[in-house]
C-alpha cells in the first residue's frame, strides 16, 4: 500500500494520484435503490453552524468519557500521576481519536469528490457529489469541536495515513468503493456509535448523532453499488479485492491503539501499547468495530475462505450473521 507523495511544507501534503473520469450519457435511473439514497441525502442535509449548539460550555479535561473506561487506569506510571494530570491524559486521548475521525472525514472527502467523476452511473454521481457535502461538513465540526472545545488536536496516524493514501491512489473505481464506504466508514460508523453511548458532554453526543446519520447513508451507498459486481470477476482480480479488505482491516484495526499519548506524558510507549492491546475493554471495542464490515463484505461476495480466515484470526468472524441496519435502528438512525 506504498503510494507517491511530495512534500509540500508544512501545512499542505501532496499525494499523486491518477484514475479514470467517466462521463455517463445515460441519466435515467439504473442502479437500483441509488436514486432513493440520493433524494434521502438530499432531504437530510444539515447545517453545523445553526443546529449544533456550539454555545455549550465544554471543560475539556471533564470526564467527557467516564474514566473508568480509560485503559490506562491500572498503569502504574499512570496512577502515580496526579488527579489534574490523569484528567490531562484523558483529555489527550479523547482528542487523539477525534484527530484521526477528522484526518479520516477528509479522506473521506477526497474520496468522495474523486467517485463523482469515476462512477459509471449516473445515480452513483449524484449520490458522490452528496455525500462531498456532507464529508465537508464532517471536516468543519470536528475541527471546530478539537480547536474550540477540546483545544487539542493530533496529527494523523501512521497507519490511517497509509490506507488513506492507498484508497486515493488506486485507479480501480470499486477499490475507492471498497476501501471507503465499506472498510473505513463501515469502522467509522461502529466507532461513532460507541462514543455517542459513552460519551457524557452533549454537544459531543449531538454532533456524533448528526454524523452518523450521514455516515449510515454512505455505507449503504457502497453497498447498493457494489452488490453483485464481484460475481463474475476472474479469480485474479477478486484475489486482488481479498488482500485488500485484509491488509486493510489490520491496518484499521492498529491505528485505534492511542499509544501517541505515550509521549505527551513521559510514558514508555511500548509499555502503554501492550497495556491498551491486552486490556478487556479495549480488545472488545477494537472486535465491535467490526461489527458492520465483516456482514457487508459478505453481502458483496467478497467473504471467501482467505478473507474469512483473516477475520477468524482477528476475532470478528462471529460478526458475518450480524445486521447492521438493526444496528442503526438502536442508534434511533436509518440508512435509507
């Protein structure tokens, strides 16, 4: 998943990129259930600057998320730590894994204003250039929520940037499909939904709400696109698609680790990452955010012996019966 990048200072990073655009002269309706997602998009559009309450007092080193669900609460070099210095470690995580949902809403965007131009139907381009909008949105409210609330931000993990970069660059149109809509908002999703019900601020609760409506829609938008597409592909081309959702899971699954905030406190990284590694709470946490990718990589027909083997590894194969649409009605969200 290497990927050609030039350096361009400090505040600007360039990735090279180079796929197919494809004009459609056929605008009727032709993939089935697109058209109905695009007009739910349409009348689902919301405005963060009016309707998120951006006026709530937010005391970032609060327990926004209760602390007995901080990994970190039995490490020793962690407990020896004041009261005002453990509330300062949790507020640095808690702004950790935002950082990599705002880094990763702007790959999301990029993604999106690329499958406008490379999707072969015309309803896929409309829906692209809806879900554009919304992953711009997504962008301003965490940036917004880090900068004036939390007033913290991390740069964007190793291994995020990685398969950031990977979907950007592939020139297949139904890898971006794959690596965006499927893999990284399928785990997207899964994550939102585990912080709006830990998470005790509301204005942080409101604004995960907000983003998991759009996000359930784009999921479903990959999924109503790629349905059926991988059935006659030639085994070396679907092989290609398997190492994919592989590599890709892994790389997924490593990046939720946090260990950055190792170094914000003086702790011996190493140490910091095998403790949120080995710890219960996170283990489940990191197998739940499976929950949704490993059903709708097997609706796509893409769950074969090696994928399955990678998910069995990774202790998530259980997942492949689940339904992510009941998963969304919990949440009190629909995706169509």
């Amino acid at each position: 998943m290497e990927s050609p990048r030039a350096d361009a200072g400090a505040d600007l990073d360039r990735v090279l990129t180079s796929f197919d655009s494809q004009y459609t002269w056929r605008y009727g309706a032709v993939k089935q259930g697109l058209r109905d997602l695009y007009e739910k998009a349409k009348r689902e559009q919301w405005n963060a600057t009016t309707q998120l309450a951006w006026d709530t007092a937010v005391e970032p080193e609060s327990e926004i998320i209760p602390a007995v669900l901080n990994p970190l609460a039995d490490y020793g070099p962690y407990k020896r730590c004041s009261a005002k210095e453990q509330a300062h470690v949790r507020h640095g995580m808690l702004a950790w894994q935002l950082s990599q949902f705002l880094h990763g809403e702007q790959g999301a965007l990029m993604t999106a204003s690329q499958l406008v131009s490379a999707v072969p139907w015309i309803d896929a381009k409309y829906y692209a250039s809806t879900q554009a909008m919304d992953e711009a949105r997504h962008v301003e409210v965490f940036d917004r929520y880090l900068r004036e609330k939390l007033e913290w931000e991390f740069p964007i993990s190793e291994s995020l940037r990685k398969l950031l970069d990977a979907i950007l660059v592939d020139s297949r149109w139904d890898f971006k499909y794959l690596g965006m809509q499927i893999l990284v908002e399928g785990l997207a999703m899964a994550a939102f939904g585990n912080l709006y019900q830990m998470a005790d601020e509301p204005l942080l609760r409101e604004l995960i709400y907000y983003v998991m409506r759009d996000e359930s829609r784009h999921v479903a938008f990959g999924v109503l696109s790629l349905e059926g597409f991988y059935a006659e592909m030639p085994e070396s081309e679907r092989r290609d698609r398997e190492d994919f959702i592989i590599e890709a899971s892994a790389l997924m699954r490593d990046r939720l680790i946090g260990d950055d905030i190792a170094d914000v406190m003086g702790f011996d990284r190493g140490e910091v990452r095998q403790l949120i590694l080995d710890s219960p709470v996170m283990q489940a946490f990191r197998q739940q955010l499976f929950a949704r990718v490993v059903p709708n990589v097997k609706r796509l027909g893409l769950l074969t012996p090696r994928v399955r083997e990678a998910f069995a590894g990774m202790n998530v194969i259980h997942f492949e019966t689940a339904d992510p649409e009941e998963q969304d009605r919990l949440l009190g969200i629909t995706s169509v």
